[in-house]
C-alpha cells in the first residue's frame, strides 16, 4: 500500500528508494524498496523496516522517522549502493537507552534513537572513514564516527559532526 502523500523532496532528485539491512543483534536480514519512483512511501515497506530497527533489547518496535531512512539510503549510495547496511541500533527504548546511559559517556541521555530518528551502522568493505566522508558531503543531519569501535551513527537532526 503506497501512502499518497510524496515525499517533499523532488522524487528524481532522491536516490532510487531499495535498501538492503542485516540487524547484528536479531540476524535479520530484510531487502525494501520503501519509496517508489514518485516518491510515495510504501507503508507496509516503512512497517518492515520499523521491524529490523527495533529495539533489540526490549523488542518494542517504533515508527521511524523517515528523514533517517533517505539520509542513511543518499549516503549508501553516494559509496556505490551495493552493500549490505549492517544495523547495530536503530530504535532504542527508553530503558534500554536508559541502561547505555548508565554504562557509557556514549550514549546520550536525549538520544535521537529514542525519537526513531537515527541509526548506528556500518556497511561491511566500506572503511567507516570513507562513510563518514561520504555523509559530511550532503551536510544533512547528525554524523557521529566510532573508529575503535568501527561505526558509524546517522540521524536527522540538525547537521552537525563528532
């Protein structure tokens, strides 16, 4: 089912609408186009990814923002478009981000991931530098880089980097 309200962005200045995702923590593996050529959501698409980003630690699923999904779907194909985004959080509850809070300066308290409205990932064979690179160029969103721990943290809030 196609929603009938298009995206507010020209459609043909968007990237085709198809990702491919591995959640990490649940070993999900889910392929959507979500967005058709005229730039229509397809609802049952958005529910699938709201799905795999879930909340892996509580399993509560939410709706995501879709701002994320296009920012983190123009910034896969900036780098080719070919591989996998491998998901290490999408979605987080609040106790879960609770519980990170308490664990790591990481983590914070006010976390975009709890509005459904940023993802941490990383793209196996892509340097998460060279993802980074890539997501600085569009100048849209937050881009947080982990080196040591290999990821990389995309939302849609106002642009900004760490």
């Amino acid at each position: 089912m196609l929603s009938p309200t298009p995206i507010r962005a020209e459609a043909g200045a968007l990237p085709e609408g198809e990702l491919s995702f591995y959640n990490v923590h649940t070993d999900e593996r889910l392929r959507v186009r979500y967005r058709d050529e005229r730039g229509r959501y397809d609802l049952s698409a958005l529910d699938d990814l709201n799905h795999i980003l879930r909340c892996h630690h509580t399993g509560e699923v939410a709706a995501m923002d879709p701002r994320v999904i296009e920012h983190l779907n123009l910034v896969q194909k900036t780098l080719g478009g070919e591989g996998e985004i491998h998901v290490i959080s999408g979605y987080r509850s609040p106790e879960y981000n609770a519980i990170l809070v308490k664990r790591s300066r990481r983590a914070a308290r006010h976390s975009l991931h709890v509005e459904g409205q940023a993802v941490d990932f990383f793209i196996p064979g892509v340097r998460p530098r060279e993802i980074k690179q890539a997501a600085l160029k569009h100048r849209y969103g937050g881009v947080g880089y982990y080196p040591r721990a290999q990821f990389i943290h995309l939302d849609c809030g106002p642009f900004r980097s760490w």
